[in-house]
C-alpha cells in the first residue's frame, strides 16, 4: 500500500494550517520526501518522521519555499544516531544551488555527508529512472520561472500498477496531462482561484488556477485531484474551491490542509 501525507500544502506565504507544500511518500519500507522549504522539519516530526528516515528527497526547483530546509535536513542527517543514505533528486540547477546553500549554512557539513548522493537530472527534456526495481521516478519540464526551471515529478509503483503525479509550481500546461495521463492521484498547484481572485493572470506569476488543474485533471483521466501551494487568502474557502473544480473535473477533489493523509488503493 502506498502512503502520502500532505506534510504541507501551502505557498509561499504560511498559515496556521497551510506550511510550505511537501509531501511525504511511503512505500515497501521506502520513503519519499517532495520538497524541503523552511519548515521541514517540524513537518516531518509532525508526520512521525525524521530526516534519517528519508531514502528520496526529489526538489522540483530552486524557490525559496521549496528548498531553503535543506541545509538543516542535512545537518540532522549528518549528526550521530541511526543515519542512512539519502539520495537527492532535481534538475542540475536545484543540484548546484542546493550544495550551494548547504555549504553556506553550514561549510563544515562538506567533510561530514559521504551519505548523501546528489543526482543532477536534465532542465530541459523529460527524464525517467529507477529508483528501485519495483519504481520508477519519471520527470517533466515545465514552466514557472525564467530564473528557476521547474520539474514535475512521477512515480509509478510498478507491481500493483498504481502512480502519482506532482506537478510542481507551473502555468497550464497541456503537456502535463500527457505526463498524467490514467494516474490515480494528481497533485496539482492551484495558486489561485478563479472564483476567489477574479480576472488573475495566474500565468503572468508563473502558477495555475484552480480550475486549469481540474482541466489537466480531466485531460488526464485521473481517479483523485489534490489541490496544493494554495493562497493564504483561500484559507477557509474550500466549497468555492471545490465548487470551481467540479465545474471541469468529475473525478474525486481533495483540498488538503496540513497532515492529511491517503492511500493508494484505498484501504
């Protein structure tokens, strides 16, 4: 059975219930982490979890809020105890920018961290590769920023069949449904609402509306759609938002707040 725990479902911006968007995959002993903004780490001890735990940390792009946990994720990994490999996974510049950022914090951690591989995957074309013989890590390019190349991620489980895709921040993008396509769970940022925000120029801030991901959501053919990266001021919204959705998605709509959790297949 497959585990994922919206361990944060917000933007840039947090509030109470909504940190920086991560999420936390378990699977046959193996776990995932997407994303390492600020807050990691009281989100995975809130998830009963800890840096040394993690097996996979994917980081789709360089954005303070997706990335600037990493130096004192790695510190926790670097300290005694119990510690494993952990392998990093993002395109080469996330890669760059995040030795980078760690040996700013924290320069001493460049002699203590012969656990950690850093995997660079290219900025610019679609990439796959096994992490494990039972799943596969595939990655598209897409848009949000000139300045920070964004990857979307999936994840097919090979022996039951089941997968998932992160999209990332991005505008609407057609190529991902592509990508999507016959997934049992998107998850798609929805910056904005349509509903909540009328006449936004989502694209002109490098995100999406809501009602974009629900039509990626369709165009896909996906069982469940999870809305994440979601506005401060859409706190408390969540029948618009929902509402908005279903208006181009039929499928299951999820707006999670922080700790929620699913499996795939549901149990």
């Amino acid at each position: 059975m497959i585990q994922v725990t919206f361990i944060g479902t917000g933007s840039a911006f947090t509030t109470r219930r909504r940190t920086n968007i991560a999420l936390l995959v378990r699977h046959g002993g193996s776990s995932l982490l997407i994303e390492c903004g600020p807050a990691i780490l009281f989100q995975l001890d809130q998830a009963n979890s800890a840096p040394n735990q993690i097996d996979y940390l994917f980081i789709s792009h360089r954005h303070g809020d997706h990335i600037l946990g990493l130096p004192m994720f790695l510190l926790m990994c670097s300290l005694g105890g119990a510690s494993k490999s952990v392998t990093i996974l993002g395109n080469q510049d996330v890669i760059r920018a995040g030795q980078e950022l760690t040996h700013i914090a924290y320069p001493e951690l460049d002699q203590r961290l012969d656990d950690v591989t850093w995997t660079g995957m290219p900025i610019n074309q679609p990439h796959g590769m096994q992490l494990k013989p039972s799943l596969k890590l595939s990655t598209l390019p897409t848009r949000h920023s000139q300045n920070a190349p964004v990857l979307a991620l999936r994840l097919d489980f090979q022996e039951s069949g089941h997968s998932l895709v992160y999209t990332g921040d991005t505008v609407y993008n057609e190529e991902i449904a592509e990508f999507a396509a016959g997934c049992d769970l998107l998850i798609h940022e929805a910056n904005f609402s349509e509903t909540l925000h009328p006449g936004v120029k989502a694209e002109g801030y490098g995100h999406s509306t809501v009602r974009q991901a629900a039509r990626t959501a369709a165009q896909a053919q996906c069982d469940i759609l999870a809305l994440v990266h979601l506005a401060s001021d859409c706190m408390g919204c969540e029948e618009q938002i929902h509402a908005e959705a279903a208006q181009a998605f039929d499928g299951q709509i999820m707006i999670p707040y922080d700790g929620a959790t699913l499996y795939l297949p549901a149990p």
